[in-house]
C-alpha cells in the first residue's frame, strides 16, 4: 500500500478556484476521513485521488510516483460512491465482479472472491439480483463488496452512508469501524458526519472553504481543535461560544463575559497571559457542566428548554442575554423557566481568538 | 350531497374533449378501414352499396403474388434501413457525446435532414440521382469511371431509395441516442473508469447496456415508420423498375387509386397495422413484465431486510 502525498495540489473551475494549494500525506495504512461542510472541498480532494478530476496545479504521489497523469484504473484504487454507482443492468455477482472480470482473471477465482465477499457481507443470498430489485441498505453493501473484491491498495469512500436513514446508518458505521480493523488497506473516506468521522477514523483532515483546517486524531480534534471551526465542527452537541473579555487576578486569569465570570486553569492562564487585550470567544462544551456543585466553577443559567434524549437531556438555557446548551443526566429533574446553578469544569474551557478565530 | 356528485363528474367533464376527439378522429376512421376490408368496393359506389365478402379480400392478398413482393420489399427496406440508421445514429451519438468547441453546431446540422418535408427530399434525390445531370454520376464521369443506373435498375434502385432513408433518418435516432447518452447515470461511468474499463469497454458493458431501453422504443418508432414510408419513394421510383421498390404503402396507394379496389386496399392497410401492433404489443408486454418482475422483488427485498 502506497503513501499518499498531495504536494501543492490545487483545483480551480475555470475563474473559480476551489482548493488553493494544499499539502496533505496520508500514512501507509490508515484509515483517513475527510470531513467538513458541503461545498468545503473534499469530495473533490478525493476524486482527484480517484482521477476522476484533472489537478490544476501541484502532484499527488504515491510512495515516490506521480500518479496525477495516470488513468483511474491505474492507480490501483476501489471507490465507494455516495449512491453506490451500481451498474443497474447486471446482477449483484456481475456488478461485483466487473473490474475482475475486465481483468481477466479466471472464472473459478471470480466466483470464489465474489463468493467469499458476499459472505461477509451478508449478501450472498442475493448475488442474481438487480440493484433495482435491493433495498437502500443492500445496495450499500453491494457497493462496498463491489470494491472490496478488487483487493486494491488504497479504498476511497464518497459520503458511502449519506443515502441512508438514520438506523440503517448507524448499523453500517459499525460493521465499517469493524472492516477498518480486519481490513489492512489504504482507506480514504469524505463525509460530511462528524459522527462518522469521529468513530471511524485513525485520522481526521477538518476542511472548510477549501482549505485543511485542522488534521489529526479523533481525540486531538476533539481535547484541542486548532481553531474555532473545528472546535464547533468536532463534537455533538457543538460548542457554546459566547463573547468575553480575560481579567487577570493574581497568577489566575479569568473570563468575564455577559452573565458568567469563570477561572481559568493554570495551565491555559499561562498561555492566554499575553492576549489580555484581545477580544476573545469563550468555548465551553456541552458536556462541560456539571450539576456537582463541589467541582468546577459555579455559573448561573436560566433553563429555557430541556430536550429529552432518555438517559441524557439537553438542556437550552440563557447565560446573560446569550445561549448556552447543557448536557445533563436526565435523573437529575430540572424545570423549564427556573435559574439554576451549575459547575463549568474550568479545565476544558477554550479561548479563541475572536477576530481569528484561533485557539490560544 | 349535490357538489360531491358533481366532483366525482368533474374528472370526466375535462376528459371528455379529449375523448370525444380521439373517437371521431382516431376511433371511427380506423373502424371504417376495418369495416371496408370486409368490403367489394369500387371508390364509385357509397360504403352502403358495396357487398359484404366477408374475408375474401384478406384470402385472396395471401395468394396475390404481387401483394407479397411488396411486403417482401417492404419487410427487406424497414430491416435493411432501420438497421444502418441504428447502427450509424448510435455510433455518431457515441463519437459525438462530449463537450468540444462548436459541437453543439455540429449537432444541429447532423440533425437538420430530418426537418426536410419528405417529398422534398424525395426530389431533391432524384435529381441527385439523375443519369446524366445528378452530381453522382457527373461526378464518377468526371473521374473517369461509368455512370451507375441509380433508378433505372432494380436492385440500384433499391439502394438508392435506402440511401436516402438512411440520410434523412439517421439523424432522428441520432438525437434520441445522443439524449439517452447524456441522461445516463454519471456516477456509474465514473465507477467503471475506476473498475478499469477502457472507452471501448464503457460503450460495449455500460452505455449501450444502459441505453438499450431507449433504444428499443427508437427501434420500434423507426420500424413503424420504415413499414409506412411513401413519399421518397413515390417520388424517386414510384416504386419501379419492375415491383424492386414497391414498398406495401404504395402498393396500397395504387390498389385503391388505380385499381379501384377500395376493400382489398384496405385489407392490406390491416394487415399492416396487425403487424405493427404485433411489433408494438410484444415489445409493451415485455417491458411491462419486466417492470412487475422488478417490484416484487425489490418489495421482497424491502420485506426481509
């Protein structure tokens, strides 16, 4: 399996150019997700992966061969497509077995490597089938067997779960989190699902507006997003950003803002000394309250809404004139209308730039 | 009680028109042609006074030798042209399915043949075919070469009227080639460049696959209206020399015209239509039974999910 190496790759329509130029290396078998907004430029990073768009400028490489010039068949590469791409004419072994098949390989190894792949899949049972003739979820899988009976190096997933409804997806996000650790390939997979991106990736890239905002693991994303996008981006339910100003008090510094006044930890007071003076943005995760009063720092939230979710509830409330979503255990009863106080656990504020939007 | 009466009518209120135009135009003229074949009838008398031979008309066509060379000849030119214009109309469509400059001229005029009156091109032909001033044999002259008889020998004729079929149909099956290229599921192309296919390997697994839906009804539009062909050839051969270009049309055209025999005209004007229905209803009946075939199984497909 080839290391992948965008070097200086950009792509422009005519004026237009959506990705100015880029860097980005994906690791001999690991599985990569990139993931942001419509219209934020990763399917189109993946189809020039694929081939199935010309560069307007740098190279991709794989190991040390430029492969920008070389047709899609010769790059070695199986592709998932957001809807399946299926040819609708064959059967599901013939849709399965076409790349094979224009290959040459021989008829016993076809039927044995179809065979072996439907099994897996669980779609054995309907190899002599039309993709007209399969539900959604079947059609999904066909697709996926379609590529992984090719035993290319590298696998490009487009949006593969996006035509699926919302049981169905999550069902699919689990077998391919399984296949990702039986399966030692190349994985390149574009979505749009954090969700997806989180539970299934070694490596996340973060895109927007055509460009990498942030790359790494689901855990850096997550504990330390580069900048405000991805710290809204990364995580569900998102980020509360709300305005403040940082008051410095001894060795501590606080945040101060329209109806809260938080410490911060040691270890951010420290690097936030010197952006006193700057406007910030406050980031404070959800999942950062606590209604244990003993830990964390105490803040006064109005509740407005509490959205039900069964062990968790998902609290609406106002912090000033801003608004603030709480994550809470639903045993904990809380009214509609009432002022309550909660613990912010001071260690995972975030502060941002507010002009910047970078972390600081 | 009243206006839910009159809703349940309203559907049919607006239907009617069109119903009543499709009886009057479409209904009564076809029951009459049936009810004429059944018919001796000379163009002199009123429909009332013919007699009533029952099937005798349609007896006596099956053993009219020249009744049957005509259908010969006109089962040999639908085949024979229906499948050059296929064969050069999907070929023309596949070369020229891509976005390069002035394509879209280029379309226009491979389609412009079509919007000639057919007697215009019929005549425009003839003269192209003429023995001494066409352009064809001034040309093979000016080469030094023989002129060829375009109308004047059977089976030159013949060509010649197929020729001039090709050229002015190939465009219709051309655009509706061209249509059902472009409508074809983009991310299936994309899928077989990626499954290694070469252009050649797309056309012969994938698009003609993909397009033979729309290509069976283009088929069946040009089979239906190959068997119907007269003007052309009216005005080229007038089906001659001998019986070589007497399609059925013209054949049916004389038999009422110059033979003066309206009910034997008529019957082979029926037995036209009951082939061309053949044709079509075999072809309804396919798809239809394809298409239930389909959702069954997608709903059993549904069900055991």
């Amino acid at each position: 399996m080839p290391r992948i190496v965008f070097d200086q790759v950009a792509k422009s329509y005519g004026a237009v150019e959506v990705l100015p130029p880029f860097d980005l290396a994906l690791n001999d078998g690991e599985f990569t997700v990139l993931v942001g907004p419509s219209g934020c430029g990763k399917s189109t990073t993946l189809r020039m992966l694929a081939g199935l768009e010309t560069l307007s400028g740098g190279e991709i490489y794989f190991d040390d061969k430029p492969i920008s010039k070389l047709d899609p068949k010769e790059r070695d590469l199986a592709m998932v497509f957001q809807d399946y791409a299926l040819y609708p004419h064959m059967n599901i072994a013939k849709n399965m077995s076409f790349a094979l098949r224009l290959a040459r390989v021989s008829k016993p190894e076809i039927e044995e490597k179809v065979q072996r792949v439907a099994e897996m899949l669980n779609i054995a049972h309907l190899l002599d089938r039309k993709p007209a003739e399969l539900s959604g979820g079947q059609r999904q899988r066909v697709a996926m067997g379609r590529a992984l009976v090719r035993d290319a190096g590298t696998f490009l997933f487009d949006e593969p779960l996006s035509n699926l409804d919302a049981k169905l997806r999550g069902k699919m996000r689990a077998e391919l989190a399984e296949m990702r650790d039986t399966i030692d390939k190349n994985m390149v997979y574009v979505t749009h699902d954090q969700v997806e991106a989180m539970t299934l990736g070694d490596r996340i890239v973060v895109m927007s507006d055509g460009l990498i905002q942030q790359q790494g693991s689901p855990e850096e994303l997550f504990k330390s997003p580069a900048n405000k996008f991805v710290a809204g981006f990364i995580g569900s339910p998102t980020m509360n950003f709300v305005d403040g100003e940082l008051v410095a008090e001894q060795d501590t510094v606080w945040v101060r803002g329209d109806g809260f006044h938080l410490p911060l930890d040691a270890e951010t007071s420290a690097r936030v000394q010197n952006a006193r003076d700057r406007q910030i943005t406050l980031g404070l995760r959800p999942s950062s309250f606590t209604t244990d009063l003993t830990q964390g720092a105490p803040i006064e939230l109005r509740i407005v809404v509490s959205e039900y979710l069964g062990a968790q509830s998902v609290l609406v409330t106002r912090c000033g004139s801003g608004e603030i979503l709480v994550e809470t255990q639903s045993a904990a009863p809380v009214k509609s209308g009432t002022t309550q106080t909660f613990g912010v656990l001071t260690d995972e504020l975030m502060i941002f730039d507010k002009t910047s939007g970078l972390k600081l | 009680m009243q206006s839910a009466n009159v809703n349940r009518l309203t559907p049919y209120l607006f239907l009617a028109p069109a119903a009543i135009i499709m009886a009057v135009a479409l209904l009564y003229p076809i029951g009459y042609m049936i009810y004429a074949s059944f018919l001796d009838w000379n163009p002199s008398q009123r429909i009332g006074e013919a007699e009533f031979v029952g099937l005798r008309n349609y007896i006596n066509l099956l053993s009219d030798a020249s009744f049957r060379e005509s259908f010969w000849v006109t089962l040999k030119f639908a085949a024979i042209v229906v499948s050059l214009e296929m064969f050069l109309g999907v070929g023309l469509a596949l070369l020229l399915d891509r976005n390069i400059r002035g394509m879209s001229l280029l379309r226009t005029l491979f389609i412009l043949p079509m919007m000639i009156a057919p007697i215009v091109v019929g005549l425009m032909w003839r003269y192209m075919y003429h023995p001494t001033v066409g352009i064809f044999n001034r040309t093979l002259k000016s080469m030094g070469l023989d002129p060829v008889p375009w109308l004047s020998d059977g089976n030159w004729a013949f060509a010649s009227v197929v020729i001039a079929d090709v050229w002015q149909w190939t465009p219709f099956i051309f655009i509706l080639s061209l249509a059902a290229l472009q409508s074809l599921p983009q991310s299936a192309m994309e899928a077989s460049r990626i499954d290694g296919a070469t252009g050649w390997q797309q056309v012969i697994y994938i698009k003609l696959p993909l397009m033979l839906p729309v290509l069976i009804v283009t088929l069946l539009l040009r089979l239906i209206d190959a068997f119907k062909v007269l003007e052309v050839i009216l005005v080229l051969t007038n089906g001659g020399p001998g019986l070589s270009t007497e399609i059925l049309s013209l054949r049916i055209s004389r038999t009422a015209s110059e033979f003066r025999e309206l009910g034997e005209a008529a019957a082979m004007s029926n037995y036209l239509l009951i082939l061309l229905m053949i044709l079509t209803f075999g072809m309804f009946f396919y798809n239809k039974a394809m298409e239930v075939r389909a959702a069954r199984l997608r709903k059993a497909a549904e069900e055991d999910l």
